[in-house]
C-alpha cells in the first residue's frame, strides 16, 4: 500500500455521497468506493462479494436506496454505510473490503 497516497479533497465528498477513487495497494491499482457517514469518511474495494463486479454502474455513479444504502448495479445487493455489510440481495451478510483511510488537513488518504 502507498501510505498516504491522495484519494479526495474533503471537500469532494458530501454526507451520503459515493465516489470512485483509484489507489495503489500491494503495487496493485485498485478502484475504491469512498463515502461519508455520519462525518466519517469509509474507503472499500469496489468489488462486489456477490462475483467480484464494479458496484458503480458507470464512472463515479453509485446507486443508492431510499435509506442511503449503496446498491449494487449489477444484482442489486444492498450494503450499509457503517460496515460495509450487505444487509439484502444475493450475497447476505457478506462485507466489501475494508481500506485504511484517514483524512486529514483537508484531505482524504491511505492510511
Ligand atoms: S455483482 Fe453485485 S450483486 Fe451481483
């Protein structure tokens, strides 16, 4: 992991807001969903645990339900804020990874 490597500007990233990030891991380019909740910024792989697809159904575009749960685009699996947990659809109480992040200073990094 490329520690401190940038991801977003903390003013980038909205309460309930989803973005796409991009970030070197184990000297691997990984695309991460990022989001804020509850003032706390959370950084996953955008894989889904269902077959391993980009959540986003098109560059920076994130499905959400009425309750601000991400939804994946693909079969619709629906995954908390907090955790990461999918709480309906066909990967049930799976997770998406979770990505050390830390902002600070006004910015959003790898931890
Ligand atoms: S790939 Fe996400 S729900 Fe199937």
């Amino acid at each position: 992991m490329n520690a401190h490597e940038f991801l977003c500007g903390s003013t980038d990233l909205d309460e309930g807001q989803f973005r796409e990030s991009r970030a070197t891991i184990d000297g691997e380019v990984r695309y991460l969903i990022l989001t804020r909740h509850q003032d706390a910024v959370r950084a996953w792989l955008n894989v889904c645990p269902h077959q391993g697809r980009p959540l986003n159904w098109a560059p920076d575009q994130f499905l959400t339900d009425g309750n601000g749960n991400l939804v994946c685009a693909v079969h619709g699996a629906v995954f908390e804020c907090d955790q990461g947990r999918c709480v309906s659809g066909p990967c049930r109480n799976a997770s998406l990874t979770a990505v050390e992040i830390e902002e600070r200073e006004g910015f959003v990094r790898l931890k």
